[in-house]
C-alpha cells in the first residue's frame, strides 16, 4: 500500500522541525520542500494543488535545495548524538503530536 503526504503533513512536520531544531517556520517548509520535492517522495504528494504550494519553498536550483539538506542534516546529527538524545527527540516528538 502506498502512503500520501498531505499539505497537512508537511506543515505538521514543519512545525515540528520549527520548534525542536529552533529555525524560523518559512525555513524549516523550505527544509521540507527540498526533502520532499528532490526524491521520489514527491510521487506520494496527494495532489497538484499541494505540490504547486509546496514549490513556492523550493530552492532555485538543485544545488541550494542539496545545500539546504546538508545543513539540515548537520543540524540534526549536532543534536542527535546519543541513544539518549534519540529518545529525547522521540519523546518530544510525541509529545508535539499528541498536541496537536
């Protein structure tokens, strides 16, 4: 069974990216939309109408969405470094979905 990746979705992990790495809400949608739109996960879009949204994010180039992503990563691996940093993510995570 294939999975769908909703305008919801994406601004539900925005958020999430927004508030747990610390970066502004336009920032972490263009995190996003260089993830998603530069891969095969923009086949599971739900819809031109979110695909259409989700590219006012996009870089101009491939080049900036690749940098966005490596920057993104770096974040993330500056913050995951441990088995306990993990579990502190998942449970924030959690908790952030819990919410919402």
């Amino acid at each position: 069974m294939s999975f769908q990746i909703t305008r919801r979705d994406i601004e539900m992990e925005a958020g999430w990216t927004a508030k747990f790495y610390g970066v502004s809400s336009r920032e972490a949608l263009i995190i996003e939309a260089s993830y998603i739109l530069t891969d095969k996960n923009k086949e599971h879009l739900d819809s031109r109408k979110t695909k259409t949204w989700l590219q006012k994010f996009l870089p101009k180039t491939p080049e900036e969405a690749q940098r966005v992503k490596n920057n993104f990563h770096k974040l993330y691996c500056d913050k995951i470094q441990t088995k306990a940093d993990r579990q502190a993510h998942d449970a924030a995570y959690d908790e952030y979905v819990m919410s919402l």
